[in-house]
C-alpha cells in the first residue's frame, strides 16, 4: 500500500514536469503544428 502511494506521487509530479515543460515550449509546439498543416494541405 505505501509503494502504491510512492508510485502515485511520482506519477503527480512527472505530470506536473510535462506540463510546465509543454507550457515552456508551447510557441515551438504551434510552430511544428503549422509546419504539418502546411505540409499535409499542399498535397
């Protein structure tokens, strides 16, 4: 029962560091996205 708590707030705080880190890299993130809109759509 305590591993799965230990697990669980490993869990909590790797989500809490992908989302500060896409929040960080978001204007890079809109970049990719148009360059692939752009691309599927010239086809």
């Amino acid at each position: 029962m305590e591993l799965f708590l230990i697990l669980k707030i490993i869990f909590i705080i790797g989500v809490m560091i992908a989302l500060y880190a896409i929040a960080r890299n978001l204007d890079i993130i809109k970049i990719i996205l148009v360059y692939w809109k752009d691309l599927i759509l010239r086809k």
